[in-house]
C-alpha cells in the first residue's frame, strides 16, 4: 500500500471510484478531469497572519 501511494504522488495519479465512492483504478489527475471521471480529491489552503493565500 505505501509504495502505491508513493507511486501516485510521484506521478500525480488520483484515484478513480464510482458512485458509491469504491475504487475502481487510477489515472493521471488532468486526464481523470478532462474525461470527467469520478475521483477522489483534497485541496489545501494556507493563508498568512494577513489572510493571503499562500501559491502552491
């Protein structure tokens, strides 16, 4: 299990799941996009004392 999620980090996969939020296989995080397929996501935001958005 680790080295998958390496794997994905390296490569910047996401996972692929279907309605039901089950897995069903990975792909490359802008084709799952632009192909609309269902896929598990996190975003991250760090704001400063002054409330701007650190650039990632």
């Amino acid at each position: 299990m680790q080295n998958r999620k390496k794997n994905m980090i390296e490569t910047n996969d996401v996972l692929l799941v279907h309605e039901q939020d089950q897995p069903i296989g990975e792909m490359e995080k802008l084709d799952a996009q632009y192909q609309d397929h269902l896929h598990r996501a996190l975003s991250v935001f760090i704001l400063n004392e002054q409330g701007e958005l650190l650039p990632q």
